[in-house]
C-alpha cells in the first residue's frame, strides 16, 4: 500500500520491530520509528510527541544550507523549496549529484551517474532520466557530457 501512494515528503512509520531487524528493509521516502523509542517510560504507553518530532527533523540534515535532502534523497530542498523523488533511480541520481556538490566536486559525468542510477544505455542524459518532469532544471544542469547541481 505505501509503495503504490508515494508520499510527497517524509511519512513516519511507528513500528514494534526494532531497528536493527528492519536494516535495507525500509521504503524509500519512509522512516520507519521503533515504538520503544519514542515511549515517554514515565507516561506509561504514551507517544512523546518532542522526541519524535526529533526523529523526524533528523531525517533531513538541518544546517543552514541552500539544499538539504531526506536520508534516501526521496526530498531534496533547494533554497526552501521541496522536489520530491519517488522513483529509486531518479533518488539514485539525484542522491550522486547532492553527495558530489557537498563533497565539493561540482561536475560528474552524466554517462557515469546514469550508469550507477542503474538507468538502461537508451537513457543518455538527465532530460531523459526526469522525463514528464521540468523542475528538477531549476537545481540542475545538463551539458557537454557533464551534470551538476546549481545554486
């Protein structure tokens, strides 16, 4: 149910498994929250709502940067604004693009970042990766065989 409605940024997931049992089992644009985790011990089975609403802001790197991400890039924020990626391989690219501007490497080279987005060789660049889409060229851009993010 929750892969077939991809939410729009993060939705949180209360859950009795414990968080070493869900290792590489999540749902991308999920957080999945042990239960005993957020538990005010002292209130009995209550929900503390301050420690969850910490576990939910620390699903996005808040630092006072222009662009901050989701963990699995499922939300990429740019200058306040959100672009959300539902699919694995568009989260994929956007995920090398982000991790090479913070790195500090500004160009990667668009046949590389496709080819380990796990793309197939007839999707040549960015355009085609995003197609249906325009929103992504507001932070991205495509061009002599590179791409990169642009702030």
């Amino acid at each position: 149910m929750t892969q077939s409605r991809p939410p729009s940024g993060v939705r949180l997931i209360l859950t009795s498994t414990p968080a070493q049992r869900m290792s590489g089992s999540t749902i991308a644009g999920h957080l999945p929250v042990y239960i005993r985790d957020v538990v005010d011990h002292e209130m009995g089975l209550a929900v503390d709502s301050d420690i969850l609403a910490a576990r939910l802001d620390g699903s996005r790197h808040r630092d006072g940067n222009p662009l901050t991400h989701s963990e699995d890039y499922s939300v990429v924020t740019v200058h306040g604004k959100d672009y959300p990626f539902t699919g694995i391989k568009q989260r994929a690219l956007v995920g090398q693009l982000v991790e090479a501007f913070e790195a500090g490497s500004s160009n990667c080279l668009t046949a590389k970042v496709l080819e380990e987005a796990g793309y197939s060789t007839s999707v040549n660049t960015i355009a085609k990766a995003f197609s249906g889409r325009a929103d992504w060229r507001e932070f991205i851009e495509e061009g002599g065989g590179t791409c990169r993010i642009i702030i």
